[in-house]
C-alpha cells in the first residue's frame, strides 16, 4: 500500500466520507484553506472550512471559531479573499488562532483586495468625505448605511492590514504585493508553489498592462 501523507489522500483513498477535524489529527501533512477551496488543480491539497460544505474536501467551520486541533500541527493555511468579510475587530484573534495551529516555521499566506488598486478604487461608493462605504463587487447589499448579506464589511490597504498583523502573534512579516503609502505598486516574487493566488498580476489580465497589485499578498511565519 502506497504511503499516504496527506489527509487529502488518506480520505479519498479509503472513502468519500464527509471530513471531520478528528480526521486530521494523526495526519502527517494538513492544508487548511478558509473558505470553499476552487476547483483547480493548484489548490487540490487543501481541506476547506467552509460555511456552507461539509464533504471530503470541506469542513463546515465557521473561521472566527476556534479549531479544535492541537497545537503546532498544521503546514499551510491559506486565506484569499475571505477576511474582508468579515468584522476587522475579529481578525487578530483569528489570526492568532491560525498561528497556534501551525507549525513552526509554518506559513499563514494572507490575501485581501488591495483598495489602493484602481479597478476596487473605482467601483467602490464613497460617502461624501470621499470615505469607502460599499463594494458593489464584493457581494452583498448597502442598506441604511451598513454593508449587510455577506459584502465586504472593511476596505484593505496596507496600512490598515499592517496595524492589524502587528496586533497579533506573527513577527515574520513579508508582504509580496501590496500598494505603500505613497501609492507606488510593490510586486515582490511570490512562490506560487506555497500556495497559488487567483488575483495577482501573473493570473488576472485585468492587472496585466501595465503590470500592477490587485491583491494584498503577505506571508506569515511562525517561528
């Protein structure tokens, strides 16, 4: 019998069984992606914590919620396109349960819409002090003043995202794409071979010419 390492392989291996976190317990190797995983082949190693699915590939998981897995037992966690969703007070204590889970030296790989691009900048409404207030592309409704039914709830720049990352446990910091504080596109090399991003200049035509960040990309390593 062939050796199976990830818990990916060990469900699909012995059944189509929904997945549960006691599953992943004795797993030597556990990818954990917030959200519905896509359906693409970059992103097959994954198991999902989604609020929706609950099957192989998913456990239904709310990602403000504490994960019931031991400490330091996690290789990879992925979050693309999700916090923003989600109340900014919330996130340091949900990154700071991510990095309880991961191993040392494991990698948190953060992305967020990046509103220092022009494509978020230029659909967003703005209140009268020229302050974001809804991202019609971000899903969701604008109703009496507040973004309801699941939109974007906060608008990522660096700088916020900066303060929000310096609250938590992580000290390893690198962001790879990002728009600074004087708007000048920072595009870093970004191994997609961690951990694939959809939104990035080298996947998304709408930020190809010219070459610009469409993304926030910032990876976090724990010690």
């Amino acid at each position: 019998m062939r050796k199976l390492n990830s818990i990916i392989d060990r469900i699909s291996y012995f059944s189509f069984k929904k997945i549960k976190f006691e599953d992943l317990l004795e797993a030597e190797n556990i990818y954990l992606y917030a959200g519905d995983v896509p359906r693409r082949k970059e992103y097959e190693k994954y198991i999902g914590l989604s609020l929706n699915q609950w099957n192989r590939r998913h456990i239904k998981h709310d990602v403000t919620k504490k994960y019931p897995l031991k400490d330091n037992c996690v290789n990879l966690f992925q979050s693309e396109d999700v916090f923003e969703h989600i109340y900014i007070e919330e996130i340091p204590a949900i990154i700071n349960e991510i990095y309880r889970v991961l191993k040392p030296k494991g990698i948190f790989r953060l992305s967020l819409p990046d509103y220092g691009c022009d494509i978020f900048h230029q659909r967003t409404i703005r209140d009268e002090e020229g302050k974001f207030q809804f991202d019609p592309g971000g899903g969701g409704k604008f109703v009496d003043g507040k973004v309801v039914g699941g939109g974007h709830v906060w608008f990522p720049t660096y700088e916020i995202v900066k303060g929000i990352l310096e609250k938590t446990d992580f000290k390893n910091i690198n962001f790879l794409h990002y728009y600074n504080e004087l708007a000048e596109g920072i595009t870093k090399n970004i191994d997609y071979s961690i951990a694939y991003v959809i939104r990035t200049p080298d996947h998304d035509a709408r930020v190809q010419n010219p070459y610009r960040p469409m993304s926030i990309v910032v990876d976090c390593i724990k010690k």
